[in-house]
C-alpha cells in the first residue's frame, strides 16, 4: 500500500468481501497489512477457501500462511473443516495435516452411526440448548444497547442461515436499537439501515422476512431504500423496491433515492431508479434535482446519462442555480465541457445574477474559466453588485485567473455598482500579487470609487495592508489622496490603528496634520478609537496634542469621551490639557461622566481635573452623571468632594435632575449623604414636585418617606405636587400623596385645585378618583 498512508484495519476487515469477491485483496495491499485486516475479518470456509485459491499464484506458501494466519473462520460443519484444512495443506504446502485430514473424515463417517447408537438421542437437547444461549444473548444484547454489537449477531445469524432465530431477536424488537446519538450525524439507525448501508442483502433479506418495516425511517427521515442507494447498493436497492418499499420516499431535506444515488455518482443505482419510474425532476427542499446534484459533485457519467434520459438542463435550485452554474461553481471541468456541449446556457443566472463565469472567477477554477471563455461566455457580464468576472476574481485574490482574463481583454479598470475598480478591491482585501500586477499592465493607481472617492490607497490602508500599501506608494499613489470628506491614507490607518501603515505613511512624508473637512486629525482619530500605540507614535512623531476638531474637540476629550483610559493617561503624561473646553464647554472630565466612564474619572480627579467644572449650561461632573444614569460615577465624585447642591444654569441639584427622571438610587443616595430634599429649581420646582410632575411613583414614595413637603409649592403658578400630578393624569401617585396627606383642595396662585387641572387636561380617571374622595367640584377660580 502506499507509504505514509495509515490503514484503517478494523473497517477493511469488516468489508472484506468487498476485496475478496473483486480477487483484488493481495493487489492492493502489502502481506504486512493483510495480516493484520485478517484479525478483524470474519469468513465462512467457503470464503477462505475462494480466498487462497486466488492468492496462491500472487504470494509463495510462506507468505500465504503468514497474511492469513489471524483469519476468523467459521465452520458450519465438519465436512466444511475438512475442506478448509484440505486447502490449507494444498495451497500453504502443510502436508503435515494429511494425516489429521485422514482422522477427522473417519470420524465424519462415524457420526450418524455413533448418533444412532445413542439411546433418546440428545441433538435435540443440543439444539435447544444452543437456541437457549442465543435468546439469552439477545436479552444481554438489549440491555447492552450496543448497536454495533447487536449487528454483528443478527450478521452472525443470518450467515449462519439462522432465520428462526432472526425472527425471534425480532420479536424482542433488538432490530430497533438505536443508540448513535453519540455519532458525527447524529443519527438514529436501527439495524435494517445498518444492513442497507452496508449493502448486506442476505441481512436486509432476514430482517424484512422476519417483519422488519421495509419504509422505516431515522431520524432524519432517511428510509432503508435511500441508505440502500447512498451506498450505492443496487441489489439491495432492487430488492426493497421488489418489496414495495417507496422509491419516492423523502428525508427530512427533501432528498430521494434518485436524488441521493445521484448526489453520490451511483450509476447503476441512478439507472435501475429511473428505468421503474423515478421522478429525475424531483427536488429536494433545496430545489436541488437529481442533476444539479449529480454536476455539483462532478459525477460526469451520471450527469450524461440523466441528460440522455430528459432531464432539464436548465432547472435551477432555490438560488436560481443550474447544473452548469453550480458544476462551474465547483470546477468540474468535465461536466462544464459536457453541459455546454448537450446545450445548457452558458450565460444563465443565478438569484445574485452569477453567471457560470463569475462564479468560475470567483473560486478560482482557472481551467473553467478558460473553457467558458473559449466558447464565448461574456467576459465583462455583471452580478447583482456589478461584479464582473475580473473584478470578483480580483476580490478573491486568484491571480492566475485576473491574468488569463486580461489576457483576453476584459476590462481593467471596469466598476461595480459602488465603482470599485479591479484595482480598489484587490487593495482593500490585500492581494499583494494581484495589485502589483495590475498595475504592471496599466490599471488607474488613482482609480476612485462612486461614493466616497475611496483609491486604492485609501482602501489598503483603511484596512491595514501594509505590503499593499509600500507597493502602491513605490508605484507612484497619491499619498494625500482626500476621499470626499478629506479623509487621507494616513487618517484612514490611524482611525483604525493600523501602526505600521502609520509609520510607513509618516516616513513617506504623509501629512500628519491632516485635516478632514471637520477637522478631526490623524491623532484625533486615534484618540477617539483608543490606538495607544498609533497615539505614541504620531506624538512621538510631532503630531499636535491639542488639535481641536470644529467644535473643540481635542484629542484628550476624545479619549475621555470613549473611556480609553491609558490613551487618556498618556496624554496627560505628555502635556495634554485637562481643563481643556469643547464648544459646548465639556471637559475631559465632564464628558467622561456623562458617559459614565468612571476609571476615566477617577484617573482625571487623581490628576487634578476640577470636579465642580461647569459646561456652556452650567452642568458639573455630578449634574451630568446624575442627569445619565451613571450611579458609581455619582458615588465617586460625592466621594471625592464634588458640590451635591451645586446648580446647571436652569437651577437643577443633582437631586432634581435625579427626581426627574425617576432614578429611585441616586435619589436614595444623594439624599443619604445630605442632598437637600427641598432645593429648588429657577422655576421654584423641588425634587417632590418634578417627581410628581414626570408622574415617578416609588420616587415620590421615598421622598414623602424622607420628609419631604408635600405641600411645596413652585414659585410661578404656586403648584404643589399633587395638583402635578393630577394635571398630567398620574392616577397612582395622585391617590399615593392623598393617601399620605396631600391637601385635595389645595390652590395655585390662580385659585385652582387639582380637580380642575385635572378637568381642563381631560384626565377622567383622575377626574373620577378625586371626586369619590370627596374633593370640592364646586371650586371656583
């Protein structure tokens, strides 16, 4: 056998028929192998004996005996041992034997007379007992729930011609074990599938005589016919059919018989399925035909012979593949050539719009590509995202087939749908090789794309090519080429932290300053994404620390901003400012707290950032992360000293802020290191009353619980918390402050109570609540 190649012994032992009947078992493998796939092989004398005639004219009598010395052989007689034993002394050159030969025949002669001799003869006792140990073993074998001992007893039985016995392990339903839930598949056969797939017909035989259920199924609705078929088992095929067992029977994905057979390249089995009147247009759930199948797997002799017998060349599957697009897909050469010579159309379409020559070029099945190019296929035809042959080659990176379709002329600098040229779309996926060559016939270096302007340096270093990137700038690309919001090759490699690509822009001169048209920088851009190595780089290169975008953005309040603190650390570490303002007055630290970045936070307070910073509306770190939900940044700032009352320019205390938008803990805690619970807004709103207004049930709950003045009135209109709450319908926090004490016929500066608000804003529940309470409907204002 060949070397290096690790036999499975086990597996040729237990399919040695396969070898022995084709008299090929001592061709194809060494003496060395034999005897070890002998250990594991199970023969009948006849089968030994039909296996050293064909063997002794390959191998000498000393090889014969040592290949076959392991054989397990069973004999169902005593003539059949003397045979055996005959053969062995013929063929191994063993004469030593002739004399045990001579014994065992006198003997042979000797046993019906020794049995007449015996008085009540006991053979039948000797058969009942042997009876007796099979029953017992099926009673092991079930408790065993060991498949593939259990099929090797029902083999052992059938060999041995034993169908009473078959038909009583039957009985006991052993044929139906099916523990392979442990296998790759998953499946659940039972042993009339085993036999199927092994194509052991005399089993298959024993089994269906015995009332096994011919159309039986797994558990993924595969049928002893479709096992039969995928083993391409004709004779077992032929059989269940005779049976009537269903050859349009489906597994769970829609596969036949037919269509499996054809899946697998029997073509016996395809044959015999048609000829008694398979459907060959059947399809699978896929929408798979036996013929697509057949070209997918590149069965050419299946594929000629389904065609000879009708099937529809031009059948698609539920993406709209045909045979030939699917085989090209595949590169069956072989089935291409013959699809297109039985006439199947070569500029057929998928779903996608794919045509047998784009999907060639898209996996690279250069000799598929030639021959569809050969006979005309359109070279420059496009999918659905404009993709031609050349360019969904280059995406791919197969370079032979980008140089054969130059070669005969399709279009090199041809776009897709988003203009992507050859070029753009071999840099942006970083085939080197693909790129050096089309440029070394003349693709446009400077090629941009329809939407954003993107080059094909733009793209290499966009996405870290860095190779790309050397080659392209060596050949001459723009190194400041701008897509159209100004974004550079360098912005593009610092946004996505590609440092290398950085280096090598910076060292060709790239413009570290560069500037998109909101002028964000290389470094900004680095910052706002956390690349600590890019951000070192390009400082250590000279790039300006506190380059402000548009709006005052520096690279610091990025970092902030996202919460990547060792950018934020080195920053500080070289000079960064940490007071520094955006145009809305943000501080690092300000806006590191409105994003709840507490590490951040900490690490700027640590520093020295001042906590009690205010923004363009007067918004402190707390305020912010009050405002934000950000808990822990709350706690730590009132930890680290940060003003609780402090104001934002419309008068709003954390606690308010907090109140408003109904955050129960942080109303809990600030009120538990001291926040005061009757501060007041500019409009004269306390945390009760804008809890109440923004209808915050538990909120209101707790601050009555803490004290808090259910009667406060605003400074405007005089409004106490429940006539907030009636006049924005809030039913449950209107029935919670007047179950605590809330004045029902409370007035605001203008004399109205909380019935009326209620009245005026529609709010009948409320409406209904107040006066079953009791509240005064004859209020004036």
């Amino acid at each position: 056998m060949r070397k290096g190649v690790q036999l499975n012994f086990e597996y040729i032992g237990s399919h040695i028929k396969d070898y022995t009947d084709d008299n090929k078992l001592f061709t194809i493998f060494e003496v060395e192998d034999i005897n070890q796939i002998m250990r594991f092989a199970n023969l009948s004398t006849n089968d030994f004996v039909n296996l050293l005639k064909q063997a002794h004219s390959t191998v000498n009598a000393k090889k014969l005996y040592f290949s076959t010395r392991n054989a397990n052989i069973t004999a169902q007689n005593l003539g059949e041992v003397i045979e055996l034993l005959k053969s062995v002394g013929e063929f191994m050159k063993m004469r030593i034997l002739d004399g045990a030969i001579d014994i065992l025949i006198q003997l042979e002669k000797g046993l019906p007379t020794l049995a007449k001799q015996i008085p009540n003869s006991n053979l039948e006792s000797i058969k009942e007992n042997s009876e007796g140990e099979i029953l017992s073993k099926i009673r092991e074998l079930r408790k065993l729930d060991d498949i593939k001992h259990v099929y090797n007893f029902f083999d052992e039985l059938s060999s041995q011609g034993n169908q009473r016995m078959i038909s009583k392990a039957c009985k006991e339903d052993l044929w139906k074990i099916v523990p392979f839930k442990n296998t790759v598949l998953g499946n659940e056969r039972n042993i009339l599938h085993i036999a199927c797939e092994k194509g052991n017909l005399n089993l298959v035989k024993s089994l269906i005589d015995s009332g096994c259920n011919k159309d039986i199924s797994d558990n993924h609705k595969c049928s002893p016919l479709i096992y039969a078929s995928i083993g391409g088992h004709l004779e077992v095929v032929k059989y269940l059919v005779s049976v009537g067992a269903d050859k349009e029977t489906k597994n769970k994905d829609g596969k036949t018989p037919l269509i499996v057979a054809s899946r697998y390249g029997h073509l016996e089995v395809v044959k015999y399925l048609i000829s008694i009147g398979a459907d060959k247009e059947e399809e699978d759930y896929d929408g798979k035909t036996p013929l697509i199948w057949a070209s997918e797997e590149g069965h050419l002799e299946v594929v000629k012979y389904l065609i000879s017998v009708g099937a529809d060349k031009e059948a698609k599957n539920n993406d709209g593949k045909t045979p030939l697009i699917i085989a090209s897909a595949n590169g069956h050469l072989e089935v291409v050539k013959y699809l297109i010579s039985a006439g199947a159309n070569k500029e057929a379409k998928n779903n996608y719009e794919y045509t047998p020559l784009i999907i060639a070029s898209l996996n690279g099945h250069l000799e598929v590509v030639k021959y569809l190019i050969s006979v005309g296929a359109d070279k420059e035809a496009k999918n659905n995202d404009g993709y031609t042959p050349l360019i969904i080659a280059s995406l791919n990176g197969h370079l032979e087939v980008v140089q054969y379709l130059i070669s005969v002329g399709a279009n090199k600098d041809a776009n897709d749908n988003d203009g992507y040229t050859p070029l753009i779309i071999a840099s942006l996926n970083g085939h080197l090789e693909v790129v050096k060559y089309l440029i070394s016939v003349g693709a446009n270096k400077e090629a941009k794309d329809d939407d954003d302007g993107v080059t094909p340096l733009i793209c290499a270093s966009a996405n870290g090519h860095l190779e790309v990137v050397k080659y392209l700038i060596s050949a001459g690309a723009n190194k400041e080429a701008e897509i159209i919001n100004g974004v550079t090759p360098l912005i593009c490699a610092s946004l996505n932290g590609h440092l290398e690509v950085v280096k090598y822009l910076i060292s060709a001169g790239a413009n570290k300053e560069a500037e998109i048209i909101n002028g964000v920088t290389p470094l900004i851009w680095a910052s706002l994404n956390g690349h600590l190595e890019v951000v070192k780089y390009l400082i250590s290169a000279g790039a300006n620390k506190e380059a402000e975008i548009i709006n005052g953005v520096t690279p610091l309040i990025c970092a902030s901003a996202n919460g990547h603190l060792e950018v934020v650390k080195y920053l500080i570490s070289v000079g960064a400012d940490k007071e520094a303002k955006n145009n809305d007055g943000y501080t690092p630290l300000i806006i590191a707290s409105l994003n709840g970045h507490l590490e951040v936070v900490q690490y700027l307070i640590s520093v020295g950032a001042n906590k009690d910073a205010n923004d363009n509306d007067g918004y402190t770190p707390l305020i912010i992360a009050s405002l934000n939900g950000h808990l822990e940044v709350v706690k730590y700032l009132i930890s680290v000293g940060a003003d609780k009352e402090a104001k934002n320019n419309d008068g709003y205390t954390p606690l308010i802020i907090a109140s408003l938008n109904g955050y129960l803990e942080f109303v809990k805690y600030l009120i538990s290191v001291g926040a005061n619970k009757e501060a007041k807004n500019n409009d004269g709103y306390t945390p009760l009353i804008i809890a109440s207004l923004n209808g915050h049930l538990e909120v209101v709950k707790y601050l009555i619980s803490v004290g808090a003045n259910k009667e406060a009135k605003d400074d405007d209109d005089g409004v106490t918390p429940l006539i907030c709450a009636s006049a924005n319908g809030h039913l449950e926090v209107v029935k919670y402050l007047i179950s605590a004490g809330a004045n029902t016929e409370a007035k605001d500066d203008d004399g109205k109570t909380s019935l009326i608000y209620a009245s005026e804003e529609d709010h009948l529940e409320v409406v209904q609540y107040l006066t079953h309470i009791g509240a005064n409907k004859e209020t004036n204002n």
